[in-house]
C-alpha cells in the first residue's frame, strides 16, 4: 500500500475525486460487460483470462506456473483451473520440447473459437469507450 501523502500541494481536488469516480464507473462496466460476455460462451471471467493469456503467449502455450503467475493465483489454484478447461475441450497438457519434464497448456481449436468471438466483441467494446477514458484520464492532473 503506497504512502499516505500530507502534501498539501498533492492533494486531490473535488473534481479529481469525480473523475476517479467516473474511471472506476467505466472499468466496472467493462468488467461487467466481461462477465456477461464469457458467461454468455459458457466461461467464467478467470477462464476467459486464462485462454487470453495462452493466445497472447508465443506458440500458445504456458506453464501452469506462468499462467498461475499472470493471473496472480498460486499454482495449485491455476493447476484447477487447468484441470476444467481441459474437461471443457478448451485447453490441451502438452510436454515441452525443449523440457521434456515440463507440461505446457496449449490452446484448442474449440478455444480459438470461442476467443475469436470474444476477442471481437471487447475490441469493439473498448473502442466505444476508448474516447471517454482517454477524456477522464486526462483529466487527472
């Protein structure tokens, strides 16, 4: 937790507290419209940020330890998780070629499916808000 500062000229003005309160709005939308969205594809939130992290690894494939490390959970918690993906048809344990003792998870085509609909509809969401965040950020001084 940062420090709390008695800079006098560090303090915030009502109108920086409206504008945090307008940018922690806009993000819970997104949030929500995220939950929607997966849950709409039959994927929880978590799920969705898994299979977003293996497509943006190159070759498409991670450790549980990575994975576990990018969305900030321990590796028995991300192993779990794994383990209903891969129940679900949307990931695949393959062992690394250059490790042969390493387990990678790989992505499915089922996946790239579905994260190709998702991916499109929150581009196209975070385009339509793009404007008013870049709006409230800047107007953080």
């Amino acid at each position: 937790m940062p420090p709390i500062s008695t800079n006098k000229s560090a303090m915030l003005s009502d109108k920086d507290y409206r504008t945090l309160a307008s940018v922690r709005a806009e993000l819970r939308s997104f949030a929500h419209f995220t939950e929607k969205m997966t849950s709409a594809a039959g994927l929880t939130p978590q799920q969705h940020q898994i299979l977003l992290a293996l497509r943006a690894a190159d070759g498409c494939a991670l450790t549980i330890g990575q994975i576990a490390e990018a969305m900030f959970l321990k590796p028995h918690s991300a192993s779990g998780m794994a383990d209903r993906l891969q129940a679900m048809g949307l990931v695949e344990r393959v062992r690394d070629q250059q490790d042969r003792r390493s387990i990678r998870l790989r992505l499915t085509e089922r996946s790239h499916a579905i994260l190709d609909s998702l991916g499109q509809a929150h581009r196209d969401e975070l385009r339509r808000i793009r404007p008013l965040l870049i709006s409230l950020l800047s107007q953080l001084e």
